[in-house]
C-alpha cells in the first residue's frame, strides 16, 4: 500500500512541473494517475486485495471505504472524463488551449 502512496506523491510532483511548464494535457492527465494510485491504495487498504487494473476513478472510488462528498465526486468524475483527452489523438487534438 505504502508503494501506492509513494508512486501517486511523485504523479502529483509531475504534475505540478508540467502545470507550471503550461502542458496542461500532460498535468490533468498526472494528477489523474494521481488520485488513480492513492484509490488504488484505499481499495488495497479496505479490500486487503490487489486493487483492479483499471483506470476508471469512479468505479475505483466505489471499491474502497472513501467518503466522498458531492463536490468531491463530481470533481473525481471530470478527472476520471480527461483521462481519455489524454491518451487518443482525436481528442488530444480538440482539447489543446
């Protein structure tokens, strides 16, 4: 479980230099990973198992014990929605600013 956290601390860290650096695809997509690890964790955590190879955020924050409230859902679901931004060129494409 600690490897989860430690992975998702140096996500996060990358995702601030590419916030800062304006590669702003690159950062949404980090912080997803992000909170992806540190679900992952929390499933691990509840479950004592192995958490799912997914990258869904929502199906992960329905697996674990975390509390989460409206504001907290919806801000996962966006995420979790930018994860696609950034894997597939069609809609990389769209989406650079």
């Amino acid at each position: 479980m600690a490897n989860w956290v430690t992975i998702a601390r140096y996500d996060l860290g990358s995702a601030v230099c590419m916030f800062e650096g304006k590669r702003y695809v690159y950062a949404a997509f980090m912080c997803h990973m992000a909170i992806e690890k540190i679900l992952k964790a929390a499933v691990r955590h509840a479950t004592g198992k192995t958490p799912p190879g997914t990258h869904d955020l929502v199906y992960l924050a329905g697996k674990c014990d975390v509390r989460l409230d409206d504001d907290m859902r919806d801000f996962i679901a966006d995420v979790n929605d930018l994860n696609v931004v950034t894997r597939y060129p069609e809609d990389f494409k769209n989406s650079r600013r």
